[in-house]
C-alpha cells in the first residue's frame, strides 16, 4: 500500500482551495480578484437577470444551482445518504431584483460556509468523500468560469464586438 495522507493534511488543503475559489485568491488557480464572491461582487440584478444566449441560463440561475448544490451536500453527506436535488428546478431562475441578488449569494455564502465548517471538521474521510470533496471543486470551478465567461458576453462593447471578460 502507498503512503497514506493525514486527514488535516487533506482537509488543509481542500480549505485552501475552496477559500481560493469561493471567496481570496491565493494564485493557486485563480488570478487576483476573480474568485467567486468577488466576481459576484461585480454583477448586478440586472446582469444577472439576463440570459447569456437563447440556450444559455442567466447568471442568476447559476448561482442558485450553486446553491442547490451546496445546501444538498451537508445532509447527505451527514446522513450518508445521497441527497438527490430537483437539478431542472436548480436551473427556474430567471430575473431578480436587487433584492433578490443579494438574498442569492447571501444564500450562497451560506452553503459555502456550511460545507466549509464541514470539512474542516468532518473525520471520516474515505474513497467517497473525497471523491466528493474533487467532484464539488470541479463543480464550483466550472460554474465560475461559466459566470466569469457570461459576465464577458454581457458586457461585450457593442461598438468594437470586443468581448471583455473584466469582472
């Protein structure tokens, strides 16, 4: 058998890039002031409400799925069992007012705290958890770039067709 890592040895560095790509840059995979609740930071209701493209979801409805995702993962990961979310309902989000931006990532931030204190506590970690420890990384990452990527379609300047991806 191969050489086994402590727990707060994965746990350290699972805090490390969720902190990164939740909420402080570090330079391990994101550039300065790109994480996610920075980007967020950026965007407006208004932004937020519109559609990237006629196949593409609004930026609002990302961070719901997000939020799904992460008030899914604590009870299921503490009962065991898999919590299964209504992924197509995750998606129903499509204006909101400023109101309703700000109670979005507050609820995001939320989630992001719940299964941050989790991992920094939890104890068990097996093949399981840690492939979902990966599986919510990979996650979070994707949905970052496909809000950072639609931030730059919506803000594109119509008199160059130049797209910026400033957020």
């Amino acid at each position: 058998m191969g050489a086994e890592i402590s727990v707060e040895t994965f746990r350290g560095g699972l805090v490390m890039v969720l902190e990164e790509l939740f909420e402080q840059v570090r330079g391990y995979v994101l550039d300065p002031g790109t994480s996610l609740f920075e980007t967020l930071a950026t965007i407006s209701a208004e932004e937020a409400s519109r559609p990237v493209s006629p196949q593409s979801a609004t930026l609002a409805a990302q961070v719901n799925h997000l939020c799904v995702h992460l008030e899914s993962l604590v009870p299921g990961l503490s009962s065991r069992g898999a919590e299964r979310p209504d992924w197509p309902a995750s998606w129903r989000v499509d204006s909101v007012t400023d109101e309703e931006w700000s109670e979005l990532i507050a609820r995001l931030r939320t989630g992001y705290d719940a299964i941050r204190q989790f991992a920094e506590t939890y104890e068990d970690w097996n093949v399981m958890f840690v492939g979902g420890a990966f599986a919510l990384v990979a996650h979070t990452a994707y949905h970052l770039g496909e809000i950072r990527q639609g931030i730059g379609v919506l803000r594109q300047t119509e008199t160059s067709g130049a797209v910026s991806v400033e957020a």
